[in-house]
C-alpha cells in the first residue's frame, strides 16, 4: 500500500492576509518586543547599579 503524496510549503507571507486576521503578525511582533524587553530591564538596571559609585561614609568628628 502506497501513502500519497505529502504535500509541501512553497511560502510563507507575513503581513495581512483577506483570509486571515491581520492581528496575527502584530501579535508576533508584541511577543518578540516583550520578550527583548523582558531581557533588557535587569540587564541595563546592573549595568547602572554597576556603574554607580557607592557612597562612603562621613569620618566621625569625635
């Protein structure tokens, strides 16, 4: 017994489709925003707190 053939994808369009909805790439584009954002946050708040200068307490005057 033999399978048919498979069939297979010969391209792939982004942006807005009549049969599709057209919040489909947007949706890509919040998820893969959020996700570079997510990743960015903590890395740039330890590169400031890194930079920063710690204070040095005053010497005492007694």
């Amino acid at each position: 017994m033999t399978r048919p053939a498979r069939g297979k994808i010969l391209a792939i369009k982004w942006g807005m489709n009549p049969n599709s909805s057209s919040l489909g790439i947007d949706v890509t584009f919040l998820l893969a925003g959020a996700t570079a954002l997510a990743i960015a946050t903590p890395v740039i708040g330890a590169l400031l707190r890194w930079r920063k200068p710690r204070p040095t307490p005053a010497p005492d005057a007694g």
